[in-house]
C-alpha cells in the first residue's frame, strides 16, 4: 500500500499555536495592568520579572559569562528592543483596542525588511518595495477609519496608533542590529540581558510615575503572567520553536498572534472587531508577507 499521501505530523505546529496565544494575550495583560499600575511602571515591571526568571536559567545553563563580557552592547540594544517598544504599547492599549495594536505589532517584520534596505544596503525586489506600500497602505487606511479607538480624546488614540508604529520599528531596528553585532550569542543571553537592560532603562521614569495607592491583587496578577509567561516563557518557546521550523514558519507566527488579541479583547474586554479592521489586517497582512519575502514570484519551470 502507498502511503506517500499520508498526513505526517508536524511537531512544530502546536508550538506555533502556544506562542501565538501567549503573545496574543499579552496585549490584554498589558492593559489589565497598565490601568492601576501606570505606562513605566507596568513596562519596568514586566522587565524586571522577566529578568528574574531567565537570569537563573543562564546561570545553570553556564551562560553568565558570555552575558558579562557582552553586557555594553546588550545594554544599548536593550533600549530599542525592550525598553522603548513595552513602554509604546503599555501607553498604546490603554487608549485603542488589544486588537488594532496587536494589528499594528503584525507590521514588525515589515519594518525589519525596510530598515534592512535602508541601513545595511540588503536588496528588495519590486515584489517586496510592493509589499511594503501595500502594508503602509493598510495603516493608513487603518487609522484613517478610526478602527479599534476607544473614544478617548483622538489626538490620544492617535499619539497610540504611532506609539505602536514607532515600537515596530524599534524592533524592526533592533533585529537587525542583533543580527548584525550579537548573533554569536545564545539567544537566551540576548533575552535575558535585554530585559535587564530595559528594566534599568525604565527605572527612572517608573519611580516617578509610580501609582499613589498599591494596585489591586488582579493588577499584579497580570503583571506576573506577563512577565513570567508572556515575556521568559514565551521566548524561550519561541527559541524552541526556531530549532523545530524554519525561518519562514518561525517568522509567520507575527500573522497569527493578532487573531488571539482580538479574541480576548472581544470575551474579556468588551471590544468590537468590525469589518474594516479586518479588511486593513488583511491588507496589512499580505504587504507584509510580500517585504518579507513569505510570498515569493515563482520562476518559470524548465520543465
């Protein structure tokens, strides 16, 4: 019997799964706590928790002294891939919707590519400067529908929709730089040192805008599940999963983690999803799969 046909398991895909829920649900955390703890404060925490879980990690994992001889750059790094993005969407989710930010979060790889072409002079294709238009173009349809924003004043809903967009592109600028400068590092050590690194870099500004009455125990759960599980936890899955997937697979889990954001904004925050946010999520979605390079221009078989 030919079983060349039959489905073979992919491990790879619960994983996929999991992180994409747990990312998802950060969103909702994040403004679980911002609401009592404040925007520093709730971003410095996170950090510092999830510092507190990966350190001991590296140090039975014998990665502590890569960490000391490398902490200037991670020190610096940590600033634009930590420090500043958590702090932009701690502010963000408290004045649009979980969803439209973890929308906007999606244009990460995007802005990855751009600053590729920009700053290290890597090469795009018509296919991916297409790509990138078109995923401009989602946002600022986005934005201009005023989708996802809370009824706020709407220079605050505005000021959070660039929040979100200037912390991709910190991560877009980060990336590339860790690629660049830290890639002989364990991943681990980038992650934990980076989460120390902001957690100083957010010290100052969370001790000046610390609440003026202790947040409730609903508060401080949240903040603990994301900063154990949606921060240490979840990168360390996420470095499981670059082991089981490729680079593509690996990096489409962006795509998935804002349908896990609008589902519990929708059960657990009362938020709506309307039919235009779909609509620029997926205009959004497929410019950023073309810059990315996940939708390729087929050749021509020589067959």
């Amino acid at each position: 019997m030919n079983h060349s046909n039959t489905a073979v398991p992919k491990p790879w895909l619960l994983l996929f799964v999991t992180i994409a829920a747990i990312w998802g649900s950060s969103f909702l955390f994040m403004r679980v706590a911002g609401l009592e703890f404040g925007v520093f404060p709730s971003a410095c925490l996170r950090m510092t928790i999830g510092a507190l879980v990966m350190l001991p990690l590296l140090a039975g994992r014998g990665l502590l002294g890569q960490f000391f001889a490398n902490w200037k750059p991670i020190f610096l790094v940590s600033l634009v891939n930590a420090a500043m993005p958590f702090a932009c969407y701690s502010f963000a989710v408290l004045h649009i919707t979980t969803g439209l930010a973890a929308i906007l979060n999606a244009t990460v790889p995007m802005f990855s590519a751009l600053v590729a072409w920009l700053w290290l002079g890597q090469r795009l294709s018509l296919l991916r400067v297409i790509g990138v238009a078109l995923g401009f173009a989602g946002i600022a349809l986005l934005v201009g529908g005023q989708a996802g924003l809370r009824g706020d004043a709407l220079w605050l809903s505005v000021l959070s929709i660039l929040a979100c967009l200037l912390a991709a592109l910190c991560y877009g600028v980060s990336g590339n730089a860790i690629k660049e400068r830290l890639s002989h590092l364990h991943p681990w050590v980038i992650a934990g040192g980076t989460m120390l690194g902001a957690a100083l870099w957010l010290a100052v500004p969370s001790l000046l805008t610390m609440p003026a009455t202790m947040p409730s125990a609903k508060a401080w759960g949240a903040m603990t599940i994301v900063g154990v599980l949606c921060s240490a936890i979840a990168f360390m899955l996420y470095f499981e999963l670059m082991q089981r997937a490729d680079a593509t697979k690996t990096m489409s889990v962006t795509y998935l983690i804002p349908v896990f954001a609008v589902i519990y904004g929708v059960l657990f925050l009362d938020e709506h999803l309307t039919p235009w946010m779909l609509m620029c999520a997926a205009i959004i979605a497929l410019g950023t799969a073309l810059a990315t390079g996940l939708i390729k221009r087929q050749a021509p078989s020589a067959a």
